[in-house]
C-alpha cells in the first residue's frame, strides 16, 4: 500500500508544473547543478529502499517463525493448545502481535523521500526544457551533418568514451514527438526511423512498440509527398495489427492517391516530387552560416593568409607592455580581427565563472521595432553583467582591455559574461545598431558600439566556432585568448562585414565574455574620417 501511495505521488508531481523555471537547457552551467541534485535524490531513494527492505525482512522473519509454529500446532491441535502456555500466547499474538504486525505493515517509509523530492522538485526542469534539449539535438544533426545513428551512439566528434551515453528506444521515439508536435515531418521521420531501427536490432521498450512508431512514420512521409514509402509503411503496420482502423483508412487512401498521380503522370500531366528536406528557413544564410560552423566555406586566399602574422603588441610601448608585450595573431585581414592569447588567467577565469553563476539569466536580445529585450530562439545561452565594481578582477580585465586595445572603456557596458546551452548559439547579428535602430543604445548615450572584445573562458570539444558570414571567416575558441575587431568604420558607418555568429557546441561547455566598447571617449583615441568604408 505504502509503494502504491508512493507510485501515486511521484506521478501528481510528474504531471504538475514546477514552480520555479530557469530555462535550465541554455545553460550548461546551470545544469551542472541539476546533477548533484539528481545524485541527492538517488541517495535519498536507496534511503528509502533500505527503510522497505529493513520492513520487508521484519515482516519475513515473522510469517517464517508463524509459518513454523502454525504447521506443528495444526497436526494435533487439541493437544498444542492443552498446554496453558501455548494458549496464552495464541491469545496474545491474535490481540495484541497481528495488530502490531498490521501497523508496521502500514508504517509509511518514504516519507523522507517525498518530502525531499518534493522540495527539490520545485527547481526541476519542465517540459520547455526537455524540447529545448531535443531540438537541440535536432540542429546539431543538422548544421554539423551527423546521422542519427551517430547522435543515438553518443559517438560524436570530439567527445571522450567516458561522456558518451545512449539513446533508447524510447528516447528516439520521444525526439520524433517533439519534431511532430511542430509539424517538422522531415525530422519526425528521421527520428522514428532510428526508433524503429533499434527495435528490429532486438532493443526492448516499455513505452512504444513498431505499430505507433509505423502510424507516425506512414503520415510524416506522406506529408513529405512520398506516397510510395507512406503505402510501405501502412501496409507493415497492418502485418502487425490488421485491426488498425486509422491504417486500413489510409491504406486505401494512399493506393487511391497513388493511382491517381500514375494515371496524371502517364497523361502527361504534372508529377507530384517529394518535399523531404528541413523546413522552410528564415535565414536566408543558414547554408553558409553551418558550413562554416563544419570549417567550410572559408575565403582566405593563400595569398592573404601570407599576410596574416604573429607578432608581440606592445600598443605603441604602453609602460605596462614595454617589457612584457601581449602576443597578437592576425585572424583575418578584412575586416582585420585580431586574437590576443593568454591575456587572462586560469584563475582570473575561475573567478569571473564564480561570480557571474548566480546571476546568470536567459540571454536577451532587442526587439528592432519595439527595443524591448526578449528571449529568442535563435539565442540559446544564458549571461550575466558584473560591473568593475564587483571584484578586482573584472576591474583588472576591464584595464587590460584599454591598455591592450588604446580604446576608453570608461563609457563601455559592463562585462557580459555568457554560457551556452545545449547545442549553445547565437545566429547571425550585428553587434552594432544600424541606421534602421537609431534607438539602439540611446539609453546608455554613449553612442554606439564602436568595438568588440571577445574572450574565450574555456576550450570547447566540438562545434562553438565563431563564424562572420559574410567574409567566410571561422576562429575557434581558445580559453585564454580574447579575438577583437571594430564594428565601425573610422566614419561612424557601420562594418556590415562584422555579421557574425556563434556556431552550437557540439560537445562541450563554452563560457565567453564580452565587452562592448561605445564610441563616446574615442574622439581621440580613434580619429574620424570623412571617407565611408575605410578602415
């Protein structure tokens, strides 16, 4: 009865929301947390179990013990209970002991764990989540080119034997769910494919067998227009479960169909093509955006890379860099961007991480024609600001910054710091507002964002590239190093060139940070020039 109670309330709170909501999947550093959250609960269940068991056995020992003294004292009755002892406690155990035994029986054990679960459940991930995460897995197979199989394995490039872990059955199956509930019948049908595989290998499932598998596969392929594969399908499906009242309709549905486009095609009239493929895109650079997210793509010339050097920048001998210079590399010569390495500290890093954890919150990004902040789907991380204020060491990278670069970091934003998600990105932006934002960053009357400084806080296994579209340019991340490049012309014009992106982490935890330094305080540190679109 006390498993039964138990059953009943981890499934009332399964199916009720949590109260609070983090966007848990946008944020790798987050849901680190939720794994000493889940090892907790799994102490906190075999706390209970040993509590069932010790009951358990209690309750053995004294049907064993009855079962033995029950046998021998049935064989003469009359005479077992002519001895005044063995009546008295025949007395005893029936009034007193069976009702002793009852109540142990109805003693509850997992109070303790469900008080626990129910406390750490209020900061569970919901069902926002669990798609964000499966999309995820959707766009990494996607923009990185993998199979299914490949993601189902967990063999994926750059990733250790010691992270993989596989996908079920069921957990396939689950991914085809998802991309059906949005009506992406090309990923429905990839997903299912890969659930029913594994199901014809031999895999055993409690939640989905290849009759509900087939029925979602037969329609996910006819809405792609392959009627041929829709009637394959059907037609296994009823092998399986001749009853099938939905596929014996569209059975003869799909025949109907089918001799209706060969009877059009042998008239000369239009044929029906397959539409299989990803859905319709908004973003018109979404190709080139993905093949250099893969290294491809990319439009340095030998004879610009020959350009492109190493070398020590000692900003015109600052006094800080004079006998310890900072070591500069040349990423790219149009727009120029420049990568600075090991222009922090391990523990600098640790620290900025540690400071910025609890703060961080969904990613934002400004609505063009309202200005109001908003979360995007298109931006999959979470950030936090920290003022100079906070520590010595944000004060200290914020004085590196000027010193390296020669800019005035007095009327820049405060440091963002940034951690990626699941599949983690930032599509295609500009950092600058352009001519149709003149609002942009009004409020901070700083002007606009003349500059970026990009520091990388961590390796990253796979994937997390940060790719500008439209000069063909990739620069991985580095922990150490920072990369920067101007968004402005020396006119105030804004460098289209510097629409960039930040490709999905494939595998691995990327943290970066970002300082944006505004025009108001360059006047002299970065003289104007008349003439647009020089550099």
């Amino acid at each position: 009865m006390a498993l039964c109670w138990l059953l009943i309330h981890i499934f009332l709170l399964t199916s009720s929301s949590s109260l609070a909501h983090n966007d848990f999947f946008t944020s790798i550093g987050h849901m680190t947390d939720l794994l000493f959250t889940e090892k907790d609960l799994v102490s906190s269940l075999k706390d209970y179990i040993r509590a069932e068991e010790s009951k358990l056995e209690q309750v053995r020992r004294w049907a064993d013990r009855l079962d033995v003294l029950s046998a021998a004292a049935t064989q003469d009755p009359e005479g077992f209970l002519g001895h005044p002892v063995n009546a008295f406690k025949l007395m005893k155990r029936l009034n007193t002991e069976w009702g002793e035994l009852e109540s142990l029986v109805l003693t509850d054990m997992s109070d303790g764990f469900i008080s626990n679960l129910t406390i750490k459940r209020q900061h569970f991930p919901n069902d926002d989540d669990q798609t964000g995460a499966a999309k995820a897995l959707m766009r990494l197979l996607d923009t990185y080119q993998l199979d299914t199989n490949t993601i189902s394995t967990g063999a994926l490039p750059g990733s250790s034997s010691s992270q993989r872990s596989a996908l079920t059955v069921d957990d396939c199956y689950d991914l085809g769910k998802v991309a059906y509930s949005e009506a992406d019948y090309y990923h429905t049908e990839l997903w299912m494919v890969q659930a029913l595989r594994q199901l014809d290998e031999g895999e055993a499932s409690n939640a989905v067998d290849a009759v509900t598998i087939l029925d979602y596969l037969s329609y996910s392929v006819y809405q792609q227009g392959a009627l041929e594969r829709a009637l394959a399908f059907t037609r296994r499906l009823l092998a399986l479960d001749p009853t099938h009242l939905r596929a014996k309709g569209n059975l003869k549905y799909f025949e109907y169909q089918l001799d209706k486009q060969k009877a059009d095609e042998e008239g000369g009239g239009r044929q029906r093509s397959e539409t299989r493929g990803r859905p319709a895109d908004y973003l018109p650079e979404r190709k080139k955006y993905e093949q250099l997210c893969r290294g491809e793509g990319l439009r340095m010339t030998p004879r610009r890379q020959s350009r492109l050097f190493c070398r020590y920048h000692d900003n015109n001998r600052h006094p800080k860099y004079v006998i310890g210079p900072v070591k500069q590399e040349d990423e790219w010569d149009r727009p120029r961007i420049v990568r600075y390495h090991d222009i922090v500290s391990d523990a600098e890093i640790e620290k900025v991480k540690e400071l910025a954890k609890p703060k961080l919150r969904r990613a934002t990004i400004s609505n063009p024609v309202t200005g109001v902040l908003e979360t995007a789907h298109y931006r999959i991380s979470k950030s936090a600001w920290l003022g100079a204020f906070e520590h010595p060491v944000v004060d200290r990278i914020n004085q590196r910054v000027q010193d390296v670069t020669g800019l005035d970091v007095t009327t820049a934003e405060e440091l963002q710091v940034a951690n990626y998600g699941v599949g983690g990105q930032y599509e295609p932006h500009f950092d600058f507002g352009r001519k149709d934002e003149p609002d942009a960053f009004e409020e901070l009357g700083t002007g606009n964002r003349i500059a970026t400084w990009l520091l990388y806080m961590s390796d990253v296994q796979a994937g997390g590239a940060t790719v500008f579209t439209d000069v063909g340019a990739a620069i991985w991340p580095k922990k150490g190093t920072a990369v920067f490049w101007f968004n402005l012309f020396p006119s105030g014009e804004g460098d289209y060139r510097t629409r960039h992106a930040a490709c999905p982490v494939l595998v691995g935890n990327k943290w970066v940070s970002n300082k944006w330094i505004h025009e108001r305080g360059q006047e002299f540190r970065r003289r104007c020039d008349l003439h647009e679109g020089t550099d």
